[in-house]
C-alpha cells in the first residue's frame, strides 16, 4: 500500500464523509457502543464546512488515486485541535492513520502553533496508542452526556445570550482558567447565535460556544457550567463533555436524569496548563 497525502478540496468532502461515517460506526459496532454519527450526512457536512473554512486545514489519504482517510485541524486558536482522523475500515491498521496524524502535527510544527490536542474514544486501543507512540500526552477523561434538556435555572446566575460587547470578557476568562484564549471560537459562536454567558452581579463568571458535543465552556465555578447546561435547550448526541475529574459537576449532570454516551480521553503535545477553573471542552479540546 503506497500512502499519499494531500490537502483536502471541495469534492473530497463526499467521500471523505463517507469514509468518517462508516470507520466511526464499524469501529462502534465492533464494541457494543452507539454510533457517533447517526448517519452519513452527520458526518459529511461537518467535513465540507471544515474543507471550506479558512481556519481549518484538511488532508485526505491516497491509495492509487483513492482516498482511503481524511484528517482535519482546527486552527482558529493558538492551540490546534485535530479532529476528525478517520480509515477506510479496509484500509485500516496498515499506517494510514499514522501518515495522517504525522502530517497534522507536522504542519503544527510548521505553523509554530503553541500546542495540538484531541479527544479520542477512550474504547479505541488502537487510536490511543497511535497517538500516544506519536508523543501526545494523556490528560484526562471526558463524558459525554446526552438526554433531555434539564431546564433548571439557578437563582443569581443569569444566563444569557453573549454579544459582541462580552467578546473581551470572554477570551479573558478563558485566558485565567488555561492560559490561552479561544477567540476564533468565541467570534464564530457569537456570530451563529450559538454563546452564552453567566452574570454574576454583573460580572461575566461563565461563557459556552454552546452545550454540545463540538462546543466549549469555560467558568469560575462548577455551578456556573451547571447554570448553563440548565438553560440549554439541545445538548444533542452524543452531547456535551464533563471532565470525569469534577465528580461534582458529573454527579449533578446524572442526578438531573442526563446519561453517559461514551468516554473521551483527552491527548495533548505543546502548550498545557492544569485548567485553572471550571470548564467542558469541545471534542477538540
Ligand atoms: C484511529 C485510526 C485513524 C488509526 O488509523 P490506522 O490506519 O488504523 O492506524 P495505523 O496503522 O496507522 O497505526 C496504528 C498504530 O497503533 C499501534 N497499535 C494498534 N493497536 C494497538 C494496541 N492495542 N496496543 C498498542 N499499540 C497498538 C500499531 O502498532 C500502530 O503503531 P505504529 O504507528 O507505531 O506502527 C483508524 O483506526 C480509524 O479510522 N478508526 C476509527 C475512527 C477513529 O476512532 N478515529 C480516531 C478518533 S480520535
């Protein structure tokens, strides 16, 4: 098998999808797991937004002209997030993944970004392994809930949506809890309607691009974070992710009804800090 690699175009995204869909739900079958992507679509479009988003950068994998994987990166912020990789089931275990995951972190490198991280399956051996060999580093383990909105408002904690006024806050707040700011994020999700704050006698004490799988949250507290997942409406599959680490905010999250869908561990190289607060990631960290 000779492994080409080469910048992602507009007419990969079809395939490409296609390929994420079926690596994600062969590997989830072969566990018992639910899918990730209820269907190919779920996984497809998210693959054209990136190919077409000038902060992203993707690549796809060539075997005699037929692309058997693709790999995506988010470069919004200083810290690159890598995300979705997938193999064509067939094609799979055979270095394919590990010529995509070599070429991320090498245009990481190019780029000088301060650091790349992921969430992967904490079920898949094999992806854990890779990019541990690869030199990324475990931090920590991530449930993901899913299930009816717990629409519960906590008093003194006003939840509404974020502005463009808020933006300053916002990155600044993330900047105290990690050291480094989301801003790309924060922007965009300000743009779609999707962010929200908490005030707190009229201090910005929380922030979310949104409570969902592909969204994160940044707080002082672990109140705060349970004052935004009260007042999201959809936390859609397979939702938002708590760091198993804060037994508090988790247990909330399960005495309000919400379920576990799977776990996530988290894999860092480059630029980490022990967060320094409250926070959910996104699945790209
Ligand atoms: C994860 C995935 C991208 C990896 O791609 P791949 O082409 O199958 O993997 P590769 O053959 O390149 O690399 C696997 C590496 O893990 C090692 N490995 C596999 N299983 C292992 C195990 N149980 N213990 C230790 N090492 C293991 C292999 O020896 C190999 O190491 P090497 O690179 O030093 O040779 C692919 O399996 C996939 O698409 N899976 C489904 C979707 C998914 O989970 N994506 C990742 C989400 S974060």
């Amino acid at each position: 098998m000779t492994v080409t690699i080469r910048e992602a175009v507009d007419a990969d995204w079809e395939e490409a999808g296609r390929i994420c869909y079926d690596a994600f739900a062969t590997l989830a079958d072969a566990h018992g797991f639910p899918h990730d992507f209820p269907t190919v679509a779920a996984a497809a479009e998210p693959i054209r937004w990136m190919i077409n988003h000038p902060q992203f950068h993707g690549v796809v994998a060539e075997d005699g002209g037929r692309i058997v994987g693709s790999s995506f990166m988010d470069e919004r912020s200083i810290i690159s997030a890598i995300g979705p990789v997938s193999v064509d089931p067939g094609a799979q275990n055979r270095q394919v993944g590990h010529a995509l995951m070599a070429a991320m972190l090498d245009r990481a490198a190019e780029r000088r970004a301060a650091g790349v991280r992921l969430l992967q399956l904490a079920y898949h051996n094999r992806s854990l392994s890779l990019y541990a060999k690869l030199g990324m580093d475990v931090r920590g383990s991530f449930a993901a809930m899913y299930g009816e909105p717990v629409g519960v408002a906590l008093p003194g904690y006003d939840v509404r949506a974020a502005t463009c006024d808020d933006e300053p806050a916002m990155n600044d707040l993330c900047l105290r809890v990690h050291g480094h700011t989301r801003a790309g994020e924060v922007s965009d999700a300000i743009e779609s309607g999707g962010a929200m704050v908490v005030e707190r006698l009229g201090r910005i004490t929380a922030y979310t691009t949104g409570v969902t799988y592909f969204t994160h949250s940044v707080a002082e507290t672990s109140d705060d974070l349970a004052a935004l997942i009260g007042a999201a409406r959809d936390y859609g599959t397979p939702g938002f992710l708590v760091p198993l680490a804060n037994t508090e905010l988790f247990r909330w999250c399960l005495h309000h009804g919400l379920r576990v869908f799977f776990v996530l561990n988290m894999l860092t190289v480059g630029l980490y800090q022990e967060p320094r607060g409250a926070y959910m990631p996104s699945v790209g960290y």
